[in-house]
C-alpha cells in the first residue's frame, strides 16, 4: 500500500522529517510552490530560482529516504497588485 502525504513544505522539511516520514510508511510527498505574502517584494528571478530548487534539488533529496517528491503549481487568476 502507497501512503502519500498530499501537502508539504519541501523546502522546510529537514532530513529528519524527511526519515521519520520513510519510517511511517510514507512513499510519496506532494510539494506546492508558494507564493510569497502580499507586500513582499521579489523578483522575477527569485521565484525561478526557488521553482528550479523545487523540481530539481528536492525531489533528488527526497529520493535519499526513498521517498518520491512530487511539485504541483496552482494558477490564481486574481492578481492582488
């Protein structure tokens, strides 16, 4: 049986959490790309940067527990500036 956890922070997550996640069973983990909070100011290249960290050095450091990362993107039409 694949137990998945649906909703986590990659970047926060630490190689603890990450073992004490394979040790409950967990085989999947589902990350999202945050944006940041209104009326913090960043850049273009900030949020490439942290998208390539996301699909590229996190996935490869979850696959180090034996867990598959997976990165989804949600599309807010509205803009708030």
């Amino acid at each position: 049986m694949r137990l998945i956890e649906p909703h986590v922070r990659l970047e926060t997550l630490t190689a603890d959490n990450l073992m004490h996640m394979w040790m409950a069973g967990i085989t999947d983990i589902i990350g999202h790309v945050w944006y940041p909070p209104l009326g913090v100011k960043i850049t273009n290249q900030t949020l490439i940067d942290f998208f390539e960290r996301l699909t590229g050095f996190e996935p490869i450091r979850a696959n180090q527990y034996l867990l598959n990362a997976y990165v989804t993107l949600g599309i807010n039409p509205f803009s708030y500036y």
